[in-house]
C-alpha cells in the first residue's frame, strides 16, 4: 500500500500558526510536525501534542526567525544589531551565492560560524528535550541551507542519534510531493489566490504509484506577527485548507494511499 507522509513545519513560528497546526494534526491529515524551540509558543505547542499518537514531533533547526536561545553576546556572528536572527532574505542580500543544488545554497563568504551555529543549534536540542521530554523524531531544516548549517544539522543530530529527514529528499529516497502552488518571489495576492487543494489532487496518481512520498506543508492561521516576521504568510491559511479538507481526505483513502508517519513508514534512513 503507498503510504504517504504529511509533514507540518514551523510549529510555534506565532501563537495563530500554532493553532493552525494542532487544527491540522487534529483532523488527520499531519502525521510530522517540526518545532521551533526558540520561539516563545514553543512551550504552549508541545504540551498540546503531548501524548497524540500516531505523530512524529521533530525539530526545525531556526537560525533566521526572532531571537536566538542563547544570548546575543554568545552568537553574535548570527544575530543582527537588535539582537534577533538575521533573516534568509538579509543573509542572502549580504553574501553572493555560487552554487546552488535545489535547496542547498553555497555563499561567499560561508555565512555561518561553525562554534557558534553549533552552540545554538545544541541549545536548541536541548531545550526539544525540557519541553517534551525525549530526542526529536527527526531533525530538519528551515528556509536557508549553506555548507557550514547542513555540517552542523548531521553534527546536532549525530550527538543526539536523530535522523536527518532532508537527507531522505536530497538522496530520492521519498518521493517528493511538489509544493508547485509555492512561488519564489510569492507575494501576498498570489498567496491568497493559489489553490493547494487542486495542485495537490492533480499529484495523486503518482503518490499512489510510490511505495513513499512525502508533502511539506506550513499550515496555521494568521496574526499580525505572522505578517511581521516572514514572507509565507496568507499560504498558510490555504495550506491549512488542503490538510484539513474531508475531499481530500476521501481521494486517499479511495486510491488506497495511507497516511503514515516516519516511524511506521518502514524508511532505510
């Protein structure tokens, strides 16, 4: 039976998102869903998913949205003057791109400091482990993806035997669901008129003829602080419609497709 992976990014991004995302969880659909551990939701969203079964909670490593866990004077290669993380746009702005390979981007100069992204991204771990209590289900990354951010990604995760689920799509071990209602540039207007629900139906007879495929999604409602801090705002109110639409849910289970998650999914890591 093809089995098919649905994964949630960016949980506790704004407190909206979050609720977006349990709602998401709650109606099925979302079987993976990755925190952000530096964001002051964090606490809130992972005792609600305390206990939901059938749900690997995994990491998104953060080093470009709001503020570090460690303090501005022990990251200060990461941060900019008001002490937050710079964001994928400036780091992009600041240092020319050579290569690029899909998500992976390779800078001059490498924007990232190796002791001191790998001090927050340990931080970061530690702080998925007081909030619920074990290792991540899978470690993952957010937005931007340089050299130096993926080393430190396998060393965070080495440390705490934790998968890498990037690897999965970068080595075509899933296949990938495209996110083709996604657009680089993406302003708002085209973010509120795509149409996630049919560009998905219109993938079906390829998830069903794959063992594994895997959909990324950024489901969550939408407050100002959403609209402050990144540039996919309003798409994640059209995600939320794909992930919790009893249509779609009734094309899987008519094609035979299984909803899993990384645990049950039988994946060679």
């Amino acid at each position: 039976m093809p089995k098919l992976i649905v994964q949630a990014d960016d949980l506790a991004i704004t407190h909206a998102a979050t609720l977006g995302t349990l709602r998401s969880v709650k109606a099925g659909m979302v079987r993976a869903v990755g925190l952000f551990t530096n964001r002051p939701d964090a606490a809130f969203a992972a005792g609600e998913l305390a206990g939901v079964e059938q749900l690997d909670l995994g990491m998104d490593l953060n080093l470009v949205t709001g503020a570090p866990l460690l303090s501005a004077d022990q990251v200060p290669s990461l941060v900019g003057p008001d002490g937050t993380f710079r964001t994928s746009h400036q780091i992009k702005a600041a240092h020319r791109t050579i290569a690029q390979d899909g998500f992976y981007s390779t800078f001059e100069p490498e924007p990232f400091d190796h002791e001191q992204t790998l001090a927050e991204a340990r931080a970061q771990v530690v702080r998925f482990f007081e909030l619920v209590g074990r290792p991540p289900a899978y470690l993952h990354h957010h937005a931007i993806i340089s050299p130096m951010l993926d080393q430190v990604l396998h060393e965070v995760a080495a440390e705490s035997d934790v998968p890498v689920m990037d690897d999965l799509m970068r080595f075509h071990r899933v296949n990938q669901v495209a996110n083709s209602w996604y657009s680089t540039p993406f302003p708002a207007e085209t973010q509120a008129g795509c149409d996630p629900i049919g560009e998905f139906m219109a993938q079906l007879d390829v998830i069903a003829a794959h063992e594994v495929s895997l959909l990324i999604v950024h489901p969550g409602y939408l407050d100002a602080e959403l609209l402050d801090i990144t540039s996919y705002h309003i798409v994640r109110v059209r995600d939320l419609e794909l992930v919790t639409s009893p249509r779609v849910l009734a094309a899987l289970a008519e094609r035979g497709i299984e909803l899993a998650n990384y645990t049950s999914s039988g994946l060679d890591w």
